[in-house]
C-alpha cells in the first residue's frame, strides 16, 4: 500500500473575531496559553479539570465493574491474533494482560493457517520500553526483500505521531549497533537496498513543509551521517508532505516520488535510469501499485468516459513517454466505493463497499496481442459486514481476509489466490451476550432531501416510546468509510445493558465514493452536520430515543461533528463524547498537521471561506444565552496530529459561559488517546459511566 499523510485529522486556532453572540468578556486571544502544549500553567489546568471530572466519573456506582469488564476484553488471550504475511511467516503484534505494550513475534505459514500458531517472540516492546526508560509504542516494521532480514522498527515514545527508527535484524533478533538509527520525529525510511535507504527528512526546522512533515528526501547511505545526506527529491513548503515509494512488480522494483500538494492531490515522478520523470496523471489520484508493467490508481473524478472512484491503469513504459492512455480496471456502480487495492504475484484484490457492506473481488489482467481484458472475480465470504484485506503476499499469491460485523466477532480466513478456496483460521468468541439483539439499515432525509443510511442495532422488540437511551456515532470527512464493526466494549457496556447504539454514515465520508465526499468539502461542510442532526431527528421521528437519552459521540474530524451539532443543535441531544476534537476552525491550519486539511476544510485566511468556517466553527459559536448538553471532552498532551489546545480552550470558554462539562486529557496516548491497554480500559470505562449517567438506565 502507498503511504500517506495519516488520514485522521485535525489541529488549532487563530481566529480574532468573535460571534456576535459569544459573551464580551473574553476574546478568541484570551485562551491561546492553552495552545501552550506543556506549559506549567496550561498542564496545571488540565491537572486540576482532569481531577474534577475524573473524580466525579469514578464514584458512578459501575465505574469499577465497566472497567474490570473492558480490561477482560483488552487483554483477552484469545483475541484474533491479524498478521501480515512475510517471506516464510506470518508477523504478528500482540497485546494481553502480561505484554501491555506488546510483543512482536511471528510463526510459519502452515501453522497460522491451520489455526495452531507455534510463536516466536521476535522483539518484546515491554522489556525495551523498561531497558531504555521510554514509554514506548510500537508503530510497525519495515523489513527488506527478498530476504526480510533487516527491519526498519518505529516506535513512538507515548504514542505521539513523532517516532523513532531503528535498525533491526531478524536473524539475531537484535538491534544493529550503528546501524540506521533516528531520534523522534515525522520522518520516514524507506528501504532501497541494504545499505542505503530514502530518508524523508522531518528533522530539520527548513525541510519541512506548513503541515510539519517531510519536504525533501534524501538518499542517506549507510554509515554516512543523515542530516548531510544528499536530497534526491524536494517539494514546496505549502505542500503537504513528500514520500519516497518503493514498489515491487513481480521481480522489478520501481521508485516512485510523489509530492502531496494537498491532501487529496498528487504530483507523482518515476526514478528512470538516475532521473526524475514526472508522469502525466490526473491531479486527484492516489497511487496504487504497478501490476504486471501497468500503475495503477485510483481517480476522485472522471477521466474521460472513465467515472469517478474507478481503479484505472496506465501503461508504465508508455508514461514515461508522455502518453495518457488510461483504461478502467473496475469501476464501482452508484451503491459501490472502493476501499482498498493490494496485488499478489498473479492478481488484484480489491476491496470495496456495496451499500456500506464488505466485498472483495479479484481481478486478473489477461493480454493478447490484440487487446487486454481485465477478469473479474468475487470472492465468497459470509455475511453482510465489513471484510477487510489483512495482508495480501506480493510474492505469491497468499492472502489474509478478515469478516465482522456489529454482532459477529471477527473472523481470518487464509485464502488461495489460484482457488479462491479459504480456510478458517481463527473466530473469535463472543465478548458479549448478542441474544436478542438486531441489525438494520435505516434512511434519514438530510435538509436538502438526500437520504442518508444509518446502521440500528437494538434488542429485539424495544418499545417505541422514546425511553430507549441511545449512542449515535459519526465522522464525515476524509473519505473514511463508517462501517459495522465488533465493537466488543460497545456490546459489553453498552448493547447488553439494553442500549440502543446508531452508525451514521453522513455525507463527508466515503461510503459511497468521491461523490459523497466531496458533497461535505469546503463551502459544503454544513452538509455533514445536516446530514448528522437528521439523523438525529429520525431517531427521535420514530421514538426510538428522545433528547433526554440521545448521546452522540466522535473523535478527530467526528470531534469537530460533536462540536458543531451540540453548538448548533443543542436541543436533540443530552450527552456528548467529544475525542481528540477540532473546535477552533479558524486556527486550525496554524498548529501541527492542520495546513494539511485545507483541502477538506478550506483556508479560514481565504476571505471568501473566513466567514463561511467561522458560522460553524464550535469555538466562535458557544454563546451565552443557549443551554448546551453536558459535554465530555476526550484528548491528548501527546497528540501531535490534532493539537490538545482544541478541546482545552473549548472547555475553557464553556467554563467562563458557565456551562456544564467534562474533561479528561491523558498525558499520554497521542491521537488515539490511550498508550496502553490499562489507559484504555479506564476511558472506556469513564466514557460509558458518563453515558449512563446523562442518558439513564442501568
């Protein structure tokens, strides 16, 4: 898979005006010491609210039951043990109660799939993190081919998007001394042969670009220092990163330069004999590999007769002649989106969304000397949930697919490529008790009329009469998909104690391709938070919840939903989980990776977006004169993707307004706002006791 900016999203605040509406005694300025990461006086007052709300959460008389019972599940022994498939074995990492940061380890390929692993640790992450006095993260390997004996490991120190990388051998299963090594930082290695590696360069203030990340690659070899390492290829400062991509074709390997210029646009150049070609692609693509001497990407807008979200290939020799000769691989119908593209040695595999239910297809490229045709294929799975690609082996054509769904735990299944015939490898059991309960898809009509699907799951014949405590989650951005997912503290917790849980897929998202993300950009952001309260109403339309036990809840680009909604449609709601949020809209592009979300948000310094941003920015809106739910507010010291200064200076402002909310900020846990498993059980568990409490019931 091609790397990207992480697609998360979010950062900070610079905004001068204030709504008219927003009481006079302090401005925008007054909270900006909040933006001050670790500042004495800004940690002070997270201490401080952190004691309050933490205090209070913890006395909710089945805090400790809800925690006990989320920790059960987090460090379950038999969780599905998802690995990637690597040379001879199967790599896997693993947490539990006795490895709460994790180990890596592996085990061969015969006995994964036959559901009898025989592991072998290969790097135990809790050991390291005591040895070396960090609070470490793991965040991956990158190993070598053909022989897969150096890895490149990242780890990040309290889960922040900052990491180290160093030098590991697998024979030994020891790191090299001298070998590749950098401190923490946004930047990238990216193997070339043994002894050189592209060195995306985030450590230097001048090589980066307004987002924070890298803005040149360098060719750093071994042994050599990194900083003086000659740069190979650079971008401008306005974009949004550069990358270096190696990618394998059969027994080729093809390097690929791309620059990021915003989020969702690409300059891609082909490394051909020592130069750099710049290859005629349509801006709005995201590279997707080369199969069998073809690139292939995939298009947010028509090529000609070719729609919008297609898998299109291009002839590689003949592009770098300047040839544009494009040819539809697969194009989704009106219901479908892709999700994912990954090859094996023979074919393509993509996965795709049909009415926001899994599919996976294969495909195979068969050439004549008088034409090519692609061949499609599905592949059977059970069930109408989420499939996913765990890991698809580019040396041949071994796969990994997993199926879940709101109800089902997941499941791996090891798939023959040739045959299409899969085994099951692994079914994890109930976490818990889904007797009773069922899944439907609804339609709420959005403001302008669009239909917008939701997912209901509820305990069969729940009475209509506006009683039922309800969770509604949302995102809609970025082209992230909401799809059915186990979520087995959301069953625990929440489904089997008799709540009523929604997924809404708004527009913003892509649930249904480039068109139904693009329908929330920019100017048209208000159409997700249409689309949200909508479906809000429709739960409230057929009594299956009211206000008074209606909760919603989001993190990162859902955080900036919550705000949004709760600010402007404060009565549907009674509780809100407002995660790792953006709420200040008109700073947001000046801290951290927020310049890069100007392509889904626009410029708040743009004149003509200013004042469209600023009516729904949460921050400038809380006004004094409007009751507003109790809200709880969930982020990070440590999240360097979405700075934490969004919710604090949110929570501030509420404060001086005297409104009613919560507040916790782990100094740990980066964007995920959790960096162990124990961290994670006790948010869940202050997340659940504050939604029974708001909402009723047991």
């Amino acid at each position: 898979m091609i790397k990207r900016v992480s697609t998360v999203v979010l950062a900070i605040l610079m905004g001068q005006g204030q709504a008219m509406a927003v009481t006079k005694s302090k401005g925008d300025n007054a909270y900006l010491w909040l933006e001050d990461v670790e500042g004495s006086k800004a940690l002070a007052w997270v201490r401080g609210e952190n004691e309050r709300s933490t205090s209070e959460l913890h006395k909710y008389p089945r805090f400790d039951e809800f925690k006990v019972a989320a920790l059960k599940i987090l460090e379950a022994k038999d969780k599905l043990a998802s690995g990637y498939i690597q040379g001879d074995y199967v790599y896997n990492f693993w947490q539990d109660g006795e490895h709460v940061r994790g180990i890596w380890r592996r085990t061969s390929w015969s006995s994964y799939q036959n559901g009898k692993p025989e592991w072998e640790l290969v790097l135990d992450v809790d050991a390291l993190a005591k040895s070396d006095g960090k609070n470490y993260v793991f965040r991956g390997a990158t190993c070598l081919r053909p022989s897969y004996e150096r890895c490149m490991i990242k780890l990040s120190d309290g889960g922040s998007d900052a990491s180290y990388f160093r030098e590991f051998d697998l024979t030994t299963k020891q790191f090299i001394t001298d070998g590749y090594e950098l401190a923490p930082s946004k930047s990238g290695l990216i193997w070339s042969t043994l002894d050189r590696v592209f060195f995306e360069d985030a450590t230097t203030p001048g090589d980066l670009t307004s987002s924070g990340y890298p803005r040149v690659v360098r060719s750093w070899n071994r042994g050599k220092p990194a900083a003086s390492s000659p740069v190979v290829f650079e971008g401008a400062a306005t974009d949004v990163s550069v990358h270096a991509v190696v990618i394998h074709d059969g027994d080729q390997d093809h390097v690929f330069f791309t620059r990021a210029v915003t989020f969702f646009t690409e300059k891609v150049y082909y490394e051909l004999e020592g130069q750099l070609v710049p290859l005629p692609l349509p801006a709005d693509i995201s590279l997707q590999g080369v199969y069998q001497g073809q690139v292939l990407f995939t298009s947010r807008s028509a090529i000609g007769s070719i729609p919008a979200g297609s898998l299109v290939a291009a002839d590689l020799k003949a592009l770098v002649k300047g040839a544009q000769e494009f040819t539809a691989v697969f194009t989704p119908s009106a219901s479908q989106a892709l999700k994912s593209v990954a090859r094996s040695r023979n074919y393509l595999f993509v996965s795709l969304l049909d009415d926001v239910r899994g599919k996976v297809v294969r495909i195979e490229r068969k050439a004549t000397e008088d034409s090519v045709m692609w061949e499609t294929q599905n592949v059977s799975l059970p069930g109408q949930g989420s499939v996913n690609l765990v890991s698809v082996d580019d040396d041949s054509d071994r796969l990994l697919l997993s199926y879940e769904d709101f109800l089902v735990p997941p499941s791996l299944y090891a798939v023959d490529g040739v045959s299409l015939s899969k085994m099951l490898v692994q079914q994890v059991p109930p976490r818990f008790d889904a007797t009773g309960l069922v899944i439907s898809q609804e339609f709420a009509v959005s403001k302008d009329g669009t239909r917008v699907p939701y997912f209901l799951v509820h305990k069969e014949g729940i009475k209509y009469d506006g009683k039922n405590p309800t969770l509604l989650y949302g995102y809609g951005g970025f082209e992230v998909p909401m799809q059915p997912n186990y979520a087995a503290a959301l069953g625990k917790l929440w489904l089997e104690r008799g709540g009523v849980y929604a997924l809404a897929n708004i527009r913003g998202g892509g649930e249904f391709g480039p068109r139904w993300h693009q329908a929330a950009l920019k100017e048209k952001r208000q159409t997700a938070f249409d689309d949200f309260a909508a479906v809000a109403e429709d739960l409230i339309n057929h009594k299956i919840t009211a206000p008074r036990h209606l909760g919603i809840q989001g993190g990162s680009n859902g955080g900036l939903l919550m705000g949004a909604t709760f600010t402007q449609r404060p009565e549907l709601f009674h509780a809100v989980i407002c995660q790792v949020p953006l709420l200040d809209m008109l700073r947001y592009h000046k801290l951290l990776a927020g310049a890069s979300w100007m392509a889904e948000y626009g410029d708040p310094d743009d004149p003509t977006m200013r004042p469209v941003i600023k009516r729904y920015s949460p921050f400038q809106n809380l006004r004094a004169d409007r009751s507003y739910p109790r809200v709880f507010f969930v982020t990070s010291t440590k999240d360097d993707r979405v700075h934490p200064g969004h919710a604090r200076k949110m929570a501030a402002r509420m404060q001086d307004l005297h409104k009613p909310f919560l507040y916790f900020e782990n100094i740990e846990g980066g964007h995920g706002a959790s960096a162990n498993l124990q961290q994670h059980a006790e948010r869940y568990a202050m997340e659940y006791s504050y939604l029974w409490s708001q909402l009723g019931g047991s």
